[in-house]
C-alpha cells in the first residue's frame, strides 16, 4: 500500500475508476461489446459488482467514480454495504463539476453538462455523501481545466477549503493539452496559510506524456498523484487497429499483453502513487492487474519514443472518440 501524498490515505497501487461501470455509454473502445448491449440498471449493477469482487481479490484498495457517472455512486456504495467494507478500509475517490444529462442512453446530444460553481460544488456533496456516507474520502474537481474559470474563483476555492478544513481531501483532476499549466496553478493555490489540493489526478500514457515534468514537480512538492487513461481510452490495447507494432513487440518481449505492458509503463514512472485501471468485465480487470508483477524495463522507453504524441494531436484524437 502506498499512502496518497499529504491526504494520508492509504491507496493500492493499482485503483479502478467506474467511469465504465456506471454508465451505458463511454468513450473506450468496444465498450458496447463489453456490456453486451445490456443496459438495464439491475444488469450493469450486477456487472459492475462483479468486476468491484474481482478488483478486491486481486488487492485493488483505492476506487474512483464521479457525480456524473451515471450511477456509479450509487452502484458502488450499494456493493460497499453488501459486502460489508467498512469505512477506511478501501480508499474512495469521487469528483464534482459535471452533472450526468445523458438519460441512461448510450446516445445523447450532451452525455454530461460541466458546471464548476460554488452552488454545484455544494449540491454534488450532499448527494456525493448521501451516497457513500463516511466511505468518501476524496473530493475531485472533475476537469479542473484553465478555461474553466474554478482556479481562479475565490468563491468555490473557499468553499473547498471548508470541506478540507473538515476533514474531506481535495483533489483536481486534469484534461487536455494544458494539463501540466493548470496543474502548476493550482499548486500555488493556498487558502488559510495551507495548500488546498493534495492529490491530482491526471492523464498520462505512452502516448501523452506532456504533463510528466508538471506531475513530478507535484509529487516533490506532497501531491498524491493518481493516472487516469493509462490505456488512452483503449486506443493502448489490441482493440486498437492502429495500434503501433511497436507496442506489440514490447508486449511480446515482456510475455505480456498491450494493456498491461501500458499500464505497467506508468507504474514504472517514481513520481505515481496509483494508475486506475478503467475494466468493465472481470477478465479486462485480470488482465490490467498483471501490470504489478511487470518489471519495467528501461529500454522500452526508448523503443516507444516513437508512438509519442504531442498533445495538439492526441487530445483531438480523444475528442473523436465515439460514445458506445
């Protein structure tokens, strides 16, 4: 177990985020194939309670949803109860600023509406721990992006700061091509005399490595730091029909799959306390899971060089990713 930077929480070095989980649809590649086209409420609880049994026995203690996952909240604090998980004893993360509008429809003209105000901030708690209770430990600035306005509002800052000041950890979660600037923002951020964040969570991969310098910096400085897409949205899988032969090859030296050896990539980077994994079937969970027994090799850095993308491609790529 690692212990998530100035929070004090204890986290897995692995995590699993229910972005997947919660809801119908998403941007991961095959994810209507993952799901079996099932979307009833009671089929996906099912399924996400069967990969949340297989990430317990395969060691995973730290589990990431957000307001606007759908019904992830709600699926995960139901298993939480079922299985008996005290509070403590499995690290929760949860994120405010986006509010699910999609209608439990995998098409939807807005899948999510972003909304960083003081009043949002507020409502999303309420119902974040009507939830999950004194399981919530960690509370996210979902998409704390530059144009966003939320790091520069003293409003909202200040009501952070109160829910710190209480005992919930504050963290940011990070998008886009300015990640590494608005995480350097918000390390400056300082209310009452302290630090608001202590832990971010941002995206970083084989393919986007722009905000690793900014990442590390956050680590020296007591940031708990948490990845999120080590698998680039599955585009670092052999789902991907342009995936690289490169990353290939690399799997294949280290007797490995594609999704392991990515995830394992990130576990290998010193300034990480925790790379979620996004499965939504048990067997995607197994087969992330074999990133903690991968003894990263050196040498794959410089063989991967190639497949690096600088941020003004890979963030448009996301963008276009379909919602299935």
């Amino acid at each position: 177990m690692n212990v998530l930077g100035r929070t004090g929480l204890p986290v897995s070095r692995l995590g699993l985020g229910l972005a997947a989980l919660g809801r119908p649809g998403y941007i991961n590649l095959g994810h209507a194939d993952d799901l079996h086209r099932d979307y009833r409420v009671e089929a996906m609880e099912e399924r996400a309670a069967a990969v949340l049994d297989a990430a317990h026995a395969a060691g995973i203690r730290y589990l990431d949803a957000a307001r606007s996952y759908g019904r992830a909240e709600a699926f995960l604090a139901a298993w939480l109860g079922r299985r008996g998980h005290p509070p403590g004893s499995i690290t929760v993360g949860s994120k405010w600023g986006y509010t699910y509008t999609a209608g439990w429809r995998v098409e939807a003209e807005h899948h999510e509406v972003k909304d960083h105000s003081r009043a949002v901030f507020e409502r999303q708690l309420g119902e974040s721990r009507a939830l999950l209770g004194a399981h919530l430990q960690l509370y996210q600035i979902h998409s704390a992006t530059l144009d966003s306005g939320v790091l520069d509002d003293p409003e909202t800052l200040r009501a952070l700061a109160a829910a710190r000041d209480e005992g919930l950890a504050i963290g940011l979660t990070l998008s886009g091509p300015r990640q590494a600037e608005a995480l350097h923002k918000a390390l400056a951020i300082r209310i009452d005399g302290a630090p608001l964040f202590g832990a971010v969570q941002a995206t970083w991969n084989l393919l986007e490595r722009s905000a690793g310098d900014a990442l590390q910096a956050a680590h020296d400085a007591g940031v708990g730091v948490i990845i999120k897409e080590g698998l680039a949205n599955g585009r670092l899988t052999d789902r991907n029909p342009e995936l690289s032969p490169a990353v290939g090859r690399a799997a294949t030296r280290a007797g490995t799959t594609v999704d392991a050896l990515a995830l394992a990539a990130v576990l290998a980077r010193p300034w990480v306390d925790v790379v979620l994994s996004g499965a939504a079937t048990v067997e995607q969970l197994k087969s992330n899971a074999a990133a903690l027994s991968i003894a990263w090799d050196p040498s794959f850095d410089r063989d991967l060089q190639s497949i690096v993308e600088p941020p003004d491609r890979y963030w448009p790529t996301r963008a276009m990713l379909n919602w299935n």
